[in-house]
C-alpha cells in the first residue's frame, strides 16, 4: 500500500531558484534537505521521478515521514553530513509513491544558503545501475566482448560521475587507482594538499610519484605499499604515519584508507581517502619534546633542590677561607689563577683542612657559579652503586631501581663535580670516568642512548696517589687528567698564626647559636697554639664548640687531649683530690723545662720578646725567659720553613 508522505505547510514557496540549471536540468536524483527542521525543502524532477511523487508534494514532506521506519539510520546519515561536510549511505530505503522499497545510494554534502546550512543529497538507484551493468554485459557478449581495462576504466568513471557532488565537497583527498597501480581520477582536496594536477596525475601509476620514499629516505617499494596491497587482498588498508611527497619534493605526514573495488565480484582497483595530518604531528611532537623537557629539568630541579637540602644539614665547615699566614696567601692566589679556567684540579693534603671550602672558592670564583656545586663523597658510596651514582641509572636497570634517576655528572651539568675523597673510586670504574673527562659523553646504567655533559672536575683526596698508580690501584691516565693544576693544602700546625683567627671564627658563630657573649682569652689562645691539631681545622672546630657547650658564667672551658690521646681538662678541675703529683728529679725538672721552653720558641718562630713572644705564651717575664735560655744553653732560631 503506497504511503502519502504527511505535509508541514500549505502553500511553501521553493528556496531554491527554478532557474538554476544544474539543480533543474541534473540527470541525477538530487533533495535538498533541511536537517534542523527535518523538511525536504526542494527536489530536482529526477527525484520526483524516481520517489513518484509530486514536486509540490515532496517540498511539504518532512524527511523523517519520507523514510518511515528508518529514524535511527537517517539520524545517523544526518550527523555523520554535518559532521564530516559530506557522507554516504546505502542503508537508507524509502518507499515509492506505488508501496514497492527503493534500493538508493544516498550522497550527501552540506550546502550553505541564506545563512543556514542545507543538505544537498544524490539520490542513485541501485537496482537500476545493476540492470545497466547488466546490459552492458550483455551487449559486450553479443559484439564479442571488450578488454578488461575498458570495463574497469567504466567502472572508475561511474564512480567519479555518481560521487561527483562528495569529491569536489569532501575536505579529504581522494583518489582511485586501477589493479596496475595507475590514476584513474584525483578530487580537488587532493591536488590541493599534493601540488599535482589531475591532468598529471591521472593515466599514470602514482606510487613512484607520491609515495615513493619513507620519511628517513629508505625506498618504498611498491610491493609494500599497502594502497596496492588493498586490490591485491581484497581488504581495507588504514594507515598512519607515512608520508606522500608533494610536486616541491617537501613530504605531507598523511593518514590514508585503501578500499578495494570490485566489478562483479573481482577486485579491480582501489579507492584511497586520505589528509594532511603535517600540523597535527608536528604539534604532537613539539608537545612530546616540550613534555619531555618538563619531566627532565622537573626531575633535574628535584633532585637538586634535594641535593641542595643534604648539602645544608652535612655542612660544617665556614664558606670563607679563614687565615693571614702565608700558606693560606699562597693557597688563595693559586685559587684565583684558576678559577677562571677550565682545568681540572686536584687538592691534596691531610684531613680535616679545607680541602672542600678551596673547591667552593675555586667554583664561586668561576664562570660556573650560577650552577650548582655538586659533591660526592666517593668514600662514602657503596661499591656496587658507584656507576649509578655517577651516571644515574633506568627502571629496571637492576633490582631495586623502581624509576629513572639521573647521575652527579648530570646534575652537575654546566657546572661543577667535586669529587672528594677520589682515591676510593674503584678501579675498575675509573676507566668510565676517563672517558667522560675526556669525550664528554656517559650512559646511563641500563640504557643504550649517550648523553653530552659539560661539567668541570675537582678531586680532592688525602692519599698519596702516585704511590697509588706505582702499587696498580690508580689509573695512571687519570691521575695526569685530574692533577692539572695541583693545590697542597697547608697543616694546621704549619700555620699556627691562624690558629686564633680560626677559634673565634667558630666561637662567635657558637655564640650566636647559644645565643651567649664568649670571646677567646690571650691564655685561651696560647693553649691552642701550642697544640698540634693532628684533626687540623676540623679538629679545632669541634673543640671550639664543645667548649662553648661546656662554658659557664661566660668563661671557656678548652679540653684539649695530651700525649696520650686523652682530654686533659682545663682550669680546677684538671687535678682530682685524690689524685698524687708525679715526682721529678732535679735533672728530670731541668729537661722538661728545656723542652717546655724550646716548644714555646718553635711555636713563636723563635721569637722571645714582645707579642706573640714565647715570653707571654709561657706567662713569664722575657728578661726571666732570657736568663732561663742562657742557663739551659738554649740557642734560639727561627724555625725553618715556618710559612712554606
């Protein structure tokens, strides 16, 4: 039983001009269709021919009552037009004016018009095309056949004239190619986004001009080409990630779908939809890079920030150089020739006298000083975990590293690497260490990619390293690539005029942690400088605060250890009550004397008389000290090389 399709409006003018010969004159059935308002708005006389129904009546006909039944299908046609700009659809059935189903191809593209957007839909019978498709082979039979390329080239051509409306619409590019690989037609998209004509294209095989080479520049052979493979298997090929050259040699990051044609069951050709996805990957990799350099320079800030955070709580020592003795002028202009260069330094000398603060003053005076100063204690370090340490390491690199972690070298990249304590670095890593020094260049622990650093290299150690190389320990290629320019750092006993300057460097920093008034008597300061600091300054600043800690009613109390090792206490309490004085005989009294006075006379420098004489540091008179230095027949001279 035929439908009657159900009229919104009694009297609809047409929107569309009568005049307008394509619309009119079209061989095609062809609707314009108003999706928001769900109303057939015009229809060409092909469609009224092929629908059965009037003009007049179609225009008054909502589009929905047209495909009774089918709302879910023509919603989705409809949205996947306004979506895509343009669509087809061969599940769409509407019924003739006389009852029987039509079996229609739907084309569809949006049409702007007085400022809405219309759908322009391409109505193709396709049981009439298979009648037509059988004629012609009918025909073909009865005049003895015609070659297979004729019948394929028809097909390409039925195609192109059927879909004509979505080839020029579509903002894709499509093409079609025949089973020997050759053009057969080229829609506007794609000459836009490719640079070739149609005219050139078409006729020829387009592989070896559009996608001939991979994007690193191996040779794309054709065989491999999965657009050719889609009529050689019969399947649909999608693709991402290749490139098609342009006619100017540049490449277009593409991506494609290759869908086979088949002329009565047999594969003759494929068509390819593709686009232009050049901006889109380039975004994605300027987002890619942009994320990665987050993620590095967050890790970087993190780990230094932390770093930073361990160097505050280890810190013991000042950050100036404190003394006025020769050996420290000396050490100080060595630092200032340096600081400068490039070169790498190596500080020796025994603990515990300054070997960190000269590192700190070397790189605080250099170009670097607006990077960190990264410090590893190489004694400290497992052996197991040097190369980790150093170099960092990646997930999984072994067990227990749970993520990535970068090394010292990085971090300290584009500054400075203190290396203290270098002598424990085992031998075996050494080498590794050789090669960055010299190339620059490390990897991580369980990773194959290598990473440049710039990072200059201060050693420091307490060892005698060459005696080290002589015994095989030390690699001697390293030893001469770290011992640029050496600086020996001075015992404390070799300098002893700094000795006060360096207490009250540290009781005046106590004072203001006690939050108390102390200060350093002449007494307090000659008992320092007869010690001979075998701890060196660390040892002097330990004392220091405990003597701070143990003060009472703002008088120090210096413990400092006697021969034997053991504290020997200062003041009142250095006798016990019960304890018995040692008895010395009259030879034994002089030779302690003697020695007593020949101390005073090496810690002065010889010196008897006036300030810093070994007349006030014994607290006597110099012209007692004189006559005691007759009778003992001591001969008072200047220690040799006191400032050395």
């Amino acid at each position: 039983m035929a439908t009657t399709p159900t009229p919104v409006h009694d009297d609809v003018a047409p929107v569309i001009d009568p005049r307008i010969a394509a619309f009119e004159s079209s061989v095609e059935a062809t609707l314009l269709v108003d999706p928001y308002g769900d109303q057939i708005v015009d229809a060409n006389p092909a469609a009224c021919a092929l629908l059965g129904y009037d003009r007049a009546l179609l225009r008054q006909t909502r589009a929905s009552t047209l495909h009774a039944g089918e709302l879910a299908a023509l919603t989705v046609f409809t949205q996947a037009v306004l979506h895509k700009g343009a669509y087809w659809t061969t599940a769409l059935n509407p019924r003739h004016a006389t009852g029987h189903d039509l079996r229609l191809e739907y084309a569809g593209c949006l049409l702007p018009y007085d400022g809405r957007m219309l759908l322009l839909l391409t109505l193709t019978d396709l049981e009439a095309r298979r009648r037509r498709n059988v004629d012609a082979a009918a025909e073909d039979h009865m005049r003895g056949g015609i070659s297979t390329w004729q019948r394929v080239e028809r097909v390409f051509q039925d195609i192109e004239r059927e879909n004509q409306l979505i080839l020029r619409a579509a903002g894709e590019g499509i093409y079609g190619v025949n089973a020997e690989g050759k053009t057969t037609f080229v829609n506007p998209a794609a000459e836009r986004m490719l640079g070739w004509t149609a005219e050139e294209l078409v006729g020829k095989e387009i592989h070896p001009i559009v996608h001939h080479t991979h994007h690193d520049g191996r040779h794309y052979h054709n065989h491999d080409c999965p657009i050719y493979a889609a009529f050689r298997d019969g399947a649909v090929h999608q693709v991402d990630g290749e490139v098609f050259w342009r006619k100017d040699g540049s490449p277009a990051w593409v991506e494609y779908t290759s869908t086979p044609i088949r002329d009565r069951g047999v594969v003759v050709g494929a068509v390819v939809v593709f686009r232009d996805v050049s901006q889109r990957r380039e975004a994605d990799e300027k987002l890619h890079a942009a994320l990665a350099e987050v993620d590095r320079l967050r890790e970087r800030l993190e780990l230094e920030n932390a770093y930073l955070q361990e160097e505050i709580r280890i810190e013991t020592n000042p950050r100036g150089i404190i003394g006025g003795s020769e050996a420290i002028q000396k050490t100080l202009r060595q630092v200032k020739l340096v600081a400068p260069t490039t070169a790498a330094v190596m500080i020796t000398g025994e603990s515990g006298t300054g070997k960190e603060l000269i590192a700190r003053a070397i790189h605080e005076d250099s170009t670097r000083s607006d990077r960190p100063l990264i410090r590893v204690n190489c004694a400290a370090i497992p052996r197991e975990l040097f190369e980790s340490e150093f170099f960092g390491h990646v997930r999984g690199a072994f067990t227990g590293a749970t993520r990535d972690r970068i090394g010292r070298f990085e971090l300290a990249d584009g500054g400075t690497l203190f290396l203290d304590e270098v002598g424990e670095i085992p031998l075996e890593l050494q080498g590794k260490l050789l090669r960055v020094l010299q190339e620059g260049h490390f990897e991580r622990v369980g990773e194959a990619r290598t990473r440049a650093v710039d990072v200059r290299v201060i050693a420091a150690t307490n060892r005698d390293l060459k005696q080290e190389v002589q015994r095989g320990r030390f690699r001697e290629d390293l030893y001469f690539r770290l011992n640029v320019f050496p600086i020996e750092t001075v015992p404390l006993r070799e300098r002893r005029e700094d000795i006060p300057l360096l207490a009250q460097h540290f009781l005046t920093r106590e004072s203001k942690a006690l939050k108390s008034n102390l200060r350093l008597s002449e007494g307090d300061a000659r008992r320092l400088t007869r010690y001979d600091w075998p701890g060196n300054v660390r040892e002097l600043q330990n004392v220091i605060e405990r003597a701070a800690i143990l003060s009472q009613n703002g008088r120090l109390r210096i413990d400092l250890p006697d021969a034997s090792g053991t504290l020997a206490p200062s003041g009142a309490a250095r006798q016990k009550a019960d304890a018995r004085p040692a008895v010395m005989t009259s030879s034994e009294m002089r030779d302690h004397e003697r020695a007593n006075i020949l101390a005073a006379l090496e810690a002065c420098a010889g010196k008897v008389f006036g300030p810093g004489g070994a007349a006030e540091m014994l607290d006597i008179k110099p012209t007692t000290l004189a006559s005691r230095i007759k009778a003992l027949g001591i001969t008072p001279r200047p220690r040799a090389g006191l400032n050395g």
